[in-house]
C-alpha cells in the first residue's frame, strides 16, 4: 500500500495562507492524490484531487511536482472555520483506503 | 438526498454485550467500509466489501463482524463489547475501485460508541 507522510500538527492565524505538505515516495503510476476534511464530530468530507501539476477550486489548490513524491495542499486565507483535520491519502489496489493520523490545523484568531 | 445512513448515533454498552452498528446507502456504490476513529486520533479501517457478499479485513478487524447482503447495506457487529472498542464508528462509501475525478468518499455522521 502507498504510504503518506504529513505533519502531525501546524498553526496558523486567520488571513494567512497555510501548505500542508504530505511525501507519497512510493506512489504508483496510476494513484490519484486525495485531499479530505475532518471537522469535529464529523466524518471526513473531500477537499480536493489532483493527478499532477495544479489544481485549484473554490476551497483550496493543491501542488503536485513532476515527479509525484509530493504534494502541497494550500488553504488561502484561512479562517477559525478552517480549523480541521487534514487527510492526505494516495490510493492503492483496491478500496483498502488507509487514512493514516491526519494533520490538525488549529487556526488562531 | 440522504447519502450514508448510519444508526444508531449514540449507544452504550455493558462489557460483554453484542451490538449491531448500522449503515446505509443510497447511492448504488459499490464499495462500503467502516472505519473506527479514537479520540485524537486519525481513521483506522475495520472491515471492508468491494461489492454484495464480498468482505475483507482492514486494519483492525478483531472483534467485529460484517455482511454485506445488499448493496445498500453494510452493518458492523460487535460481538462482545469490550472497553477498547469504545471509539466514533465511521461508514463509508464510493462508486469504484479506482480513485479519479469526481469519486470520493462519502462518510456516514458517526456512530458513538461508550462501552461501560
């Protein structure tokens, strides 16, 4: 299974853009690169997906080099509300999709 | 528009007690999982069906039981409650096997389980 690895935990204040990097060393020619949202007591909801290059909507962009080892969620502007759990996840075979610990954006005020 | 279903929201257990955690689609999807979320703590994936009568083990697995009878319906069982087991239960589901615009995950609002 591909295996990612992102901050256990960043601060912010509120107007500031924060980047969340997460490494996906071994990712496979075919993975896509997912990003989710956790708020408290709420299960996960999608943010954002990305093959490679840049991908940007209303919630977020992500970064992905050429090579795929990487990638770089960037949450401009961020707000109190903002303050989330953020999965990064890169899929292997099958649905056996492994979330791993997250990254907790606390943003200040 | 009701997306993952799941019931009940909030129960507690006696130790040694058995208990079946709900989840519901209606969204055709093929692949259902659960996933148990301890407190702090990222998701961790108990079980899960790539399609009706197909079920395999996550991460997880030991002390729960699952089926999957329907596409619709994927339910977790607890078959003898133990403290460790108290955590937020999470279904979830998506269309297809491969990842890749416009399929996600949709999860269910949790399930709280407190075992006593």
């Amino acid at each position: 299974l591909a295996k990612t690895t992102q901050p256990i935990s960043m601060d912010s204040y509120e107007g500031q853009e924060v980047n969340i990097t997460c490494s996906h060393n071994n990712i496979a020619t075919n993975d896509y690169i997912t990003w989710y949202q956790q708020f408290p007591s709420q299960g996960p909801r999608f943010i954002i997906q990305g093959y490679k290059t840049k991908v940007t909507n209303e919630v977020a962009s992500l970064f992905i080099p050429a090579d795929r080892k990487s990638s770089t969620l960037s949450l401009p502007r961020v707000s109190l509300s903002d303050t989330a759990v953020y999965y990064c996840l890169v899929d292997d075979v099958g649905f056996k999709t492994i979330f791993g610990a997250g990254t907790r954006l606390f943003v200040k005020a | 528009n009701a997306g993952v279903t799941q019931t009940p929201k909030f129960q507690v257990l006696k130790t040694g007690q058995s208990m079946t955690l709900q989840c519901a689609q209606d969204m055709n999807h093929e692949y259902m999982s659960w996933y148990r979320q301890d407190p702090g703590m990222g998701l961790r994936l108990i079980h899960y069906s790539v399609g009706a009568g197909i079920t395999d083990q996550g991460e997880v697995p030991n002390g729960y039981n699952v089926s999957r009878s329907t596409t619709e319906d994927f339910p977790l069982r607890l078959l003898s409650a133990a403290p460790s087991q108290t955590s937020v239960y999470f279904c979830a589901s998506s269309s297809t096997r491969d990842r890749g615009p416009g399929n996600t995950i949709y999860f269910g609002e949790g399930s709280w389980l407190t075992v006593v």
